[in-house]
C-alpha cells in the first residue's frame, strides 16, 4: 500500500534564487503536500508564484505563519534562519534549513541523503543543508573514503555567480553588455554585498567567496573545509580549500586532490564511482569527455571526471567535480531530506 499522508509544506525565501528552485523541486517530485505556504521578506510578499495548477501569493514570515506546518524549507539568509527557525520548531515544524547557521551546530544534523542520510534521526527540530561546494565534492569523495580511506582533501573551485543570488545574475549579464559594447563596467555586488571593495565578474575571476576569516581563508573555504569533516564524521581529515567565482552562471566545478589510505587505481575508482548513488561518472579522456558547468545545469546528479593519478605521491589522486550549485547544491538536497523525514517517519 502506497503511503497517502500528506503534509503542510512551508518554503521561506520563496521568490530567492534557491526558494524558487525548491518549489519546482517540490513540484516535479511531487511531494505529498497538503498546503504549500509561501513566505518572504515584507519586500517581496504579495508576489504570485504557480504551483502546480495553482497561483499562491507569497506572504510575509511572521512567527505565527508556522502554525501548523510541518516541514519548512529556509532559504532567506542566514540571520533570518536564526531568528525564525526556532519559532518554527516551537510550533512543531521541522526545519530543513538551506543557511550556513545551524551547519555547525552539533545538535544539528548535517546530511547529504547519499552520504549520511541515517543522522537525520537525531535531530531536534533543525537539519541543516550543507553549502553547495560542499555538497558535491562530499558525495563523489564518501563512496572513496569507504572503500579505501581517505586522509587529505585539497580542492580549488571554480563558482557559478547564481550561488550568490539574483542579483549576481543580473550583474554579471550587465557587465558583459556593458564589456562588449566598450563600456565601463560597475560592480555593486560580488564578492561581497556588505563589503567595501567590489570588483567586476565578467572576464574575470575572484578568489573571493564569502567574508575573509582571521587565519586567511574566506568563510565558504572554512564552510568547505569544516562541513566535510562533519559530515563525513572524520574529525582528523586534512582539508585545505580555495574557493574562486567565476563568469558563468549556473554549477560548481571543483578540481579536487585527495589521498587515499590504500593502494588502489584509477579504474578501481572510476568504478567504485561509477555505482556509487547520486553521481554520473564521466570520464572518458580519449574521448574528450568530461562533465562541464552548461552541461550539468539543470540536472540533479554530481557528475566526475578526469580522475587520475598524482604523479608524485602514490596514494594522491586528482579528479574534477561538476553539479548544479541550486539542485543538488541546495533546492534538490534539501527536498531529499524532506522525503527521507516522511519516508523514514523522522518527523
Ligand atoms: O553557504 O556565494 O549556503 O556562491 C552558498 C552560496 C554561501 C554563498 C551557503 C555563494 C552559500 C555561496
């Protein structure tokens, strides 16, 4: 017998970049909602968004707005999270929060349903969604460390502006106008909304994401380095991260070394991966074929290739990470959760 329950489904950060993601994400899953509630900043409430056959106008968040639902998807920022979440729970909700607020917090769980979906259990009322680079580079590395062991991560990105938001959308396709037309170019926005110096995205490339931490990193390479360890309970993982916005749109790319506790080959990997859940192995150099940023947009799966051997340090391997940083980077991840709470009854 098919489970028929149903259930109140809230999205906040509705009319976001990842909120609007989630809702398709809902839709195309069909996930068993009851009612969909629709919620954003005063800013953007009132805002018509179809869901399914319906049109369903956004509402301004309030604490009272959870009453009676029980799952809510968050994804309007991180002090918002903070504030609204726990009235959220108060109210019987289960939180599944999209922000890097609760990520670290050790009484919330931080899960990739291919990679640790069974610490949804203990959670309190909050499981929080990894950032986005961690995601994909986390589910190609879980199946390596099970089967050989894994002792050291160093991964340099290459991220899409959609990570940081419309807006950077919008700014990136103005500056490449304005490039090619010979015209100056104004930056209002990446790397950093908040900070003082702002730099042009078309053409170029910013090791900048996030706000730069007292030891030297940027807070998105500190969310990488420590949200992997979490996540794939190694506490004594090294991990070192350098995170780089570049002028595309849409998915991650991540060139990604790692060393390995025992011997193994590339063919082992490539096969190991190739059966592992969540991951489209794409790796055929004499063929040219590899995954890139435009062909993995718009699709759910985390896609690898160029898996070889380091030339110098026989257990260190290199290989290259692709997926879409709003699917299985947020929008997608965070709705798995939601099917494992209902499927597994962990509401
Ligand atoms: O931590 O700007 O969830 O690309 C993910 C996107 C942080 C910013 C997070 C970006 C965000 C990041």
């Amino acid at each position: 017998m098919s489970n028929t329950k149903t259930y109140n489904v809230a999205v906040l950060g509705a009319t976001g970049a990842v909120g609007q993601k989630i809702i398709e994400t809902l839709e195309m899953k069909n996930f068993p909602i009851k009612q969909l509630k629709l919620l954003s900043s005063s800013r953007s409430a009132g805002t018509k968004i179809k869901f399914n056959d319906e049109i369903i106008i956004v509402e301004e968040a309030k604490p009272e707005s959870f009453e009676g639902v029980d799952i809510a998807l968050f994804s309007a920022g991180g002090s918002i999270s903070k504030v609204l979440a726990p009235e959220a729970v108060k109210r019987g909700a289960v939180v599944i929060d999209n922000t890097s607020a609760y990520r670290m917090d050790e009484s919330v769980p931080l899960v990739i349903p291919e990679v640790n979906e069974t610490d949804i259990q203990a959670h309190n009322g909050i499981i929080a969604n990894p950032n986005c680079s961690t995601i994909q580079m986390v589910t190609a590395l879980k199946p390596i460390q099970d089967k050989y062991g894994l002792n050291r991560v160093i991964v340099s990105t290459y991220q899409a502006v959609s990570g940081a938001g419309a807006e950077a959308v919008e700014e990136l396709k103005d500056q490449a106008q304005a490039f090619l037309a010979g015209e100056d170019l104004h930056a209002e926005l990446l790397p950093v909304k908040s900070e003082s110096n702002h730099y042009p995205i078309a053409f170029n490339a910013l090791p900048q994401i996030d706000v730069f931490q007292d030891n030297g990193y940027t807070f998105e390479e500190m969310k990488m380095i420590n949200e992997t360890k979490k996540i794939l309970h190694h506490a004594e993982l090294s991990v070192a991260a350098t995170c780089v916005r570049l002028p595309f749109f849409t998915s991650h790319a991540e060139s990604v070394y790692f060393e390995v506790e025992e011997d193994t080959s590339v063919s082992s990997i490539q096969a190991t991966l190739k059966h592992a859940p969540g991951i489209v192995l794409k790796d055929n150099p004499q063929k040219q074929e590899y995954p890139t940023p435009l062909d993995a947009a718009g699709k759910s799966d985390v896609f690898v290739g160029r898996i070889r051997k380091d030339l110098d340090d026989h257990k260190g391997y290199h290989m290259w990470v692709v997926s879409d940083n709003l699917l299985k980077g947020a929008a997608w991840n965070s709705v798995q959760i939601a099917e494992s709470l209902v499927k597994n009854n962990w509401l």
